[in-house]
C-alpha cells in the first residue's frame, strides 16, 4: 500500500509542475469566467447559461487533462524508458500501476476543485449583483448545492476515463492511446442508441452485436446530470449512488485489465 | 553461492508484422558471477547485451531457461531489495529535481525521513552532482542524467549491480569517476556486472568477462587465462632518422610510421633483439623516445572472438 501511495504522490507532484494541465485549468476558469459576460445577453436565462456553460467547460477541459496525462502515464514511460528504473525496485508492476491511476485520480481532483472554485466565486458574484427581483425567476438558487453533485458525477465519468486511458496506454503508443479513449468517451455517450438498435436495422445479427457492445462500452450518460441541476429538477440520490458504484465497479475492472497485461509485457 | 546465475538462458523476439516470426535475441547463455567479483559482459551492437540485462531485471521473460541472482530466482522482492540497476541511456522524469527522483526512489527501498535524506545526499556527492540537485531533471546534460542514474542504482547500498554502458555520454573525467566508483564498489565486495563497449575499461576494472555476439556466449573466464599476455613486437618511437637510416632498417622492421614533429614510431617483430637495434639506431644518429613491449589486448580477443563468431554464422 505504501509503494502505491509512493508512485502516487510521484505522479501527482510530476503532473502538477507540468504547464499542460495548467493551462487547461486557466483556459477553463477563463471560460468559466467569461460565460458571465455571455449571460448577460441573455434576458431571463443568465443564471441558467451561466451553470450550463460552467459546469460544461469543468467537464470538457477535465476530460482533456484526464485523456492526456492518463495516456503519458504509462505509454510514455515506456517509450522514454524511465519504467526501467522504476521496475527495478521493490514494486510490483501492478503497484506501480495502481499508483500511477491514483495520482492522476488526485491530479484531476485537485484540478477539477480549482475550476470549481472558480465556478462558484462567478455564481456568488452574480448572487451578490443580482436584484432580487430577477432572482425569484431563477430556477434554483445560484449556489446551489446540487451543482457538487453534478462535478462530484463528473470526477467520477472523468476517473472511469483515466482509467480507460490507462488500460490502452499499458499496450499502445500515447497517440493511439489517446484516440481510442475519445472514441470510447464519444461512444460511451451515445451508447444508448446502441441497445434499440434493432428498431433502426430489424437485422438479428447486427442488432445482436449492437447489444454486445452496449454492455462491453461503458455507459456515460448517466453521469451527465448537468441539464438536471441547472434546470432546477430533482435529482434522486439512489441515481448518483448508482451512477458512483457503476463507475466503481468498470473502473475495477479496467484496472484489473490493465494490470494483467502489465504484468505480462515484456520492455525492449 | 553465485551472485548472479544463469542456465540456458534464452530470448525470443517476433518480427514481421503480417507474419511474425521468431528471432533469437538471446541464445542458450549460462553464465555464473561469483559474490565480489567485476564481470564485464561485452560485445558488439546487438549482441544481446541489453536483452541479457532486462531479462536479469524481469523486464523481459525469457522464452526458455532460468536467471538467479543471489540463489533467488529474478524478480523477486528479496532480490530488489538488494540490487541496483543502471539502464542503458536512463531517463527520469523531466519535471522531478534530482533530489526529489532520489528520495521518491529511497522511499521505495523503505529508507525513511533522515535516513533517506542522508543516503540521497551522501550518493549524489558521490557522483558528482552537486547544487545541480534542486534542478528539474529536464534541465540536465546527458553526463548528468547518467550520474543521476548511477546514483539512483547505488542509493540502496546494493550488494549486486548491474550497470548497462556505465560510460555512455561521460566525458573523460567522468569515465574516471565511475571507475572509481566501481572500484570501491568491488572494495566493499559488491558484485559489479556490467556491460561495455569501451574495452580499456573492461581490461581495467574486470577480473572476468564474457564476450557475448549474435546472442551467444563466444568466450568468457578471467583476462589473465583469456589473454596470453604473450610479447607480440616492440613499438619504438625515435627522433632525427635520417633516411639512410630509415633505409637500412627497413627490412628488418613490421612497419615504420611518421608521427608529427620529425618522429616515427617503429614496430618490431619480437624475435629482433631491442638492445642491439638501440645501439644500431644510436650509431646512425637517431634519438630513442620510448620503448614498449607490444601484447595482445582485450580488443585484439574480442575482434578474434566476435569476428570468428560471425564468420561461423556466414558460413565463410
């Protein structure tokens, strides 16, 4: 456990000093900031624009750094050579794998706290500047609490993701990698369509396949409930409990996965 | 007990992309490194240096045969614990410093707060990285980062290492570091294995060696059974040879040869006497300089070694 936590804190302190996900963050809060300024536009609708915008933008540059730190931290460790010295210590290779997934898990945590923050500080300044009058029509209130829950759903979509990024980069180049993990996530989306395909194509087969690769992917928009908190609707707490042990459960099995192929590699 | 065993050792490798086939990188080696001893493993590129070294790391699993170090089979956590590794062309993380990579590293051998920072201070002074250590690693010279990679193979004090190309990207003065260094490590009864293409530091550090081609072990043993150290000429250098001179001993001499400000070196067989070939030279004016024997070198074995080797496989 200690090794894991070692690796751990290696790769956490190694991606904090990179620029990458720094800037992604700054653009993010940014973006975050700048949406201020775009929902005053918008006459009745700020309050809304303003969470969708946001809680999009944590979303999206979240997903970047989790797509490309997760395919560096394996993948280019190889391809550099730097996994040589690691290996040759008293680790496991399924400790240093497990380590490396959790110091990108706290990487984007403390990312996605910053981009949050920043979120918050725009929507109490809106709170603070609004008349009360134009408050009464919001949907919800500007700092509602429900907007945690809808990061809290995207941390967990964006750890099932580095989790993805990981199990490819354990066998594949970073570009691959990085490729078959934005496939996945775009496909992780839509999904949904795949179940009811037969109702597109009435072919036995194919709508058989379309089934088996509804299972295998893995189903992200259940982690979506952006539209949900802005809009004011209830979520219910069994569905983001749900959501949370689905991911638990695939990010368990990727990681199982991508140990077992470690494990089994050879360095040339 | 052997530090380092192994037995029919052997590696396979596909190659091909529609139809991968088997190439041998490593073929049946059985080696054996006794405790103490500085065993230089050498041959060309592509020998199966590097493939000999992972597979003794358990980068690499073998296609057949067994490796162990320490009477443990490789791999092992025992056997990490008590072994250091240099890898070829190292690199670390660009954005650690190097005191940082160290103490991640030490923390990995189970070294704790005032320990680990002794043992990272202590090795780092011993391979010449001084206040350079609070740089990021990114910002360093190939030199440096090869020291930062000694250092990280010697942090746990290990009682076997294995040094892939310790030389490579050192200058002059930090090739004699290093085999300062490894000679402390045999003074301390280290066992030190490692690979080299630099055969002057082979014949200087080794007690054994092993010379590996086309992935087999073509010769190994100690350098004084592998060289004969049988005398093979003399090599003269002199000063003001006139040409009558140069002419006459023409004929009696391998080669002679003009260096730079009026002097020539001249090879003798060994069966000409050098004291009546001194008087002779002095009689015509010239001026001796030096006078060395001639022997065979580990570099003439291992052209010999390699070079047959690589004849059986042509077939000529």
């Amino acid at each position: 456990m200690r090794s894991i936590a070692l690796v751990a804190q290696a790769v956490f302190k190694e991606s904090v000093r990179d620029r990458v996900p720094y800037s992604m963050v700054a653009f993010a809060v940014l973006i975050i900031a700048a949406s201020y300024l775009i929902s005053q536009l918008t006459a009745g609708q700020d309050m809304k624009i303003l969470k969708d915008l946001g809680l999009a933008a944590i979303a999206v540059f979240g997903l970047l750094i989790a797509v490309f730190i997760g395919i560096n931290l394996v993948s280019k460790e190889v391809e550099r050579r730097s996994v040589f010295a690691v290996l040759a210590k008293p680790l496991s290779r399924s400790q240093f794998i497990l380590g490396k997934y959790f110091g990108l898990a706290l990487t984007l945590v403390v990312n996605l706290s910053v981009m949050t923050l920043a979120f918050y500080a725009v929507l109490l300044y809106v709170d603070l500047t609004t008349d009360a009058l134009l408050k009464a029509a919001w949907p919800a209130p500007a700092l509602d609490p429900r907007l945690v829950i809808a990061v809290v759903l995207i941390v967990a979509e964006l750890m099932l993701v580095t989790a993805i990024a990981l199990f490819f980069s354990t066998f594949s180049s970073p570009l691959l990698s990085a490729l078959l993990t934005l496939g996945v996530w775009v496909a992780g989306h839509f999904n949904a369509d795949l179940r009811n395909f037969e109702a597109v194509l009435d072919v036995r087969p194919v709508a058989l396949l379309a089934r088996a690769v509804y299972y295998l992917l893995p189903n992200l928009a259940p982690f979506n409930i952006r539209a949900e908190v802005v809009h004011g609707v209830p979520v219910p707490a069994s569905q983001v409990a749900l959501t949370l042990a689905y991911a638990a459960v695939y990010i368990t099995i990727l990681l199982l996965g991508a140990i077992a192929v470690f494990r089994r590699r050879d360095f040339k | 007990m052997a530090a380092i065993e192994t037995e029919d050792l052997s590696k396979d490798f596909l190659v091909g992309f529609w139809r991968p086939r088997p190439y041998r990188a490593l073929d049946r080696l059985t080696l054996s490194v006794g405790e103490g001893e500085v065993f230089g493993f050498l041959g060309p590129n592509g020998a199966g240096k590097s493939t000999t070294l992972k597979l003794l790391m358990q980068l690499l699993y073998p296609t057949g045969g067994t490796a162990r170090i320490l009477g443990r089979p490789v791999g092992d956590r025992s056997v990490k614990q008590r072994t250091g590794f240099l890898p070829e062309n190292p690199y670390f993380y660009d954005h650690l410093t190097a005191e940082e990579l160290l103490s991640y590293f030490a923390r990995l051998f189970g070294l704790r707060g005032a320990d680990a920072r002794r043992r990272v201070s202590s090795v780092l002074d011993d391979v010449g990285i001084g206040s350079e250590r609070r740089l990021r690693l990114r910002q360093y010279s190939k030199g440096m980062i090869q020291r930062v990679g000694l250092a990280q193979a010697l942090l746990n004090e290990p009682d076997v290492v294995f040094l892939d190309e310790p030389m490579s990207g050192l200058d002059p003065l930090g090739r004699r570091h290093v085999r300062q260094i490894m000679l402390r490590l045999r003074d301390r009864g280290c066992t030190v294995f490692f690979s080299s293409h630099i055969l002057s530091d082979a014949e200087a550090l080794c007690s054994r060696v092993a010379i590996l081609a086309q992935g087999r072990l073509v010769a190994s043993g100690h350098l004084s059974e592998i060289l004969a150290f049988e005398l093979r000429g003399w090599e003269l250098v002199v000063s003001h040879l006139s040409d009558e001179a140069r002419a006459a001993i023409a004929p009696r001499v391998r080669s002679i040869t003009a260096l730079a400000r009026g002097r020539f070196t001249i090879e003798l067989p060994a069966e000409e006497s050098p004291d009546r070939f001194l008087h002779e030279l002095g009689s015509r004016g010239a001026q001796v300089v030096s006078l060395n024997p001639l022997r065979e070198t580990l570099e003439d074995y291992f052209v010999q070694s390699v070079g047959a080797a690589e004849s059986r496989q042509t077939g000529l």
